[in-house]
C-alpha cells in the first residue's frame, strides 16, 4: 500500500520533470523562431574564435596531466629504484608505470591537438610530434620491464620538451597528478 508520502513525492517529482520538459521546450522553440527571423544562426560558445582562445587551455590541461602522470608513477618510481630487479613491489610499480604511459601517451596526443587551434602553440609543439609518437610502444614494455633506464629518459625528455616548448609559447605547463582511477579508465 502506498504511503501518503511516497505518493507526495512522486507528485512532487513528477511536476518538477514536467516543468523542465515544458521550459526546454519552450527555450528550444524560441530560438528556432530567432534563427526563422535572423536567417541564420547566432555564434555559440564553439564558434573557431572561441576554440581558438581555449586552445592553450585546453593544451596546458592535457599537458599537466601527462607529466603529472610521468613524474608521479614513472620517473620517481625509477628514481627510487622501485624498477630494479628484486625490488620490493617492482610488478606493481611496474604495472602502475605501464598504464601512466599508456595515459601520458593519450594525454600528449591530446595537447598536441589541442595545440593546432593556436598558430603559436602550433609552432612550438610541432617539432614534438616524432618524439611523443615514438612514446607510442614504450608503455608496453615498461610494464614487461625491458630497459627501464631508456623508457623512463625517454618519457621524461619527452615531457620537458612539452614543457619548454608551451613555456615559449606562453602556456606554461604545471605538472597535475591523475589518480590510479583516472589512468586505469584511459
């Protein structure tokens, strides 16, 4: 049997759905009649001008994630010799290191494309491009543990190029540190 409050709270719920269905609609509908009478439409907030003013935004985001993600699980990790052989939780570290360079690898990817909206940034991340897609195989191999030395050199050079080039640029990158969620989803 139904409870005089539970009924009260579906009503509630079901007029307060009812009031955002009704008022999208209607703000829909007034903007269909804005575009009739103007013949075309307005600027969003994606318009390319728009793009182009959050591109260093978007590149200094991906940017910091991807050396946040290097320093936190891979070269401090290596520089405290967690990837030595017999070192206490070498497999885990390993494996931590593993997914933050599959992570930093999508994230690069990512500032690198976000780059191309500012002609500046453009530039100076272009010449980044052969070496952050060299980077493409190495997460694979820092998880079996082959040549630790190289693919952590490699990762961290990558990264400062990054750095230095979005500093030239005027977007400076600061290092932000992902989760262990945040790299397992990537």
């Amino acid at each position: 049997m139904l409870s005089p409050v539970s009924v009260r709270r579906g009503g509630v719920c079901l007029t307060l759905c009812c009031t955002l269905l009704v008022g999208a609609t209607a703000c829909n509908d007034d903007a269909d009649k804005d575009k009739d009478k103007a013949g075309s439409a307005t600027a969003t907030a994606t318009s390319s001008a728009d793009r182009q003013k959050f591109a260093k935004t978007r590149f200094v985001a991906n940017a910091g994630l991807a050396a946040g993600a290097t320093y936190q699980w891979i070269v401090k990790p290596f520089r405290a010799g967690k990837f030595k052989s017999g070192a206490d939780g070498r497999k885990f570290a390993l494996v931590k290191a593993g997914l933050a360079g599959a992570f930093t690898y999508n994230r690069l990817k990512a500032a690198t494309k976000n780059a191309q909206g500012d002609p500046t940034l453009a530039k100076a991340v272009a010449p980044l491009s052969a070496g952050i897609e060299a980077l493409k195989d190495l997460p694979s191999k820092l998880r079996k543990g082959d040549s630790t030395d190289s693919i952590v050199n490699s990762f961290d050079d990558i990264i400062n190029d990054v750095k230095s080039a979005g500093k030239d640029a005027g977007a400076e990158v600061k290092d932000k540190v992902p989760s262990a969620g945040e790299l397992a989803k990537n």
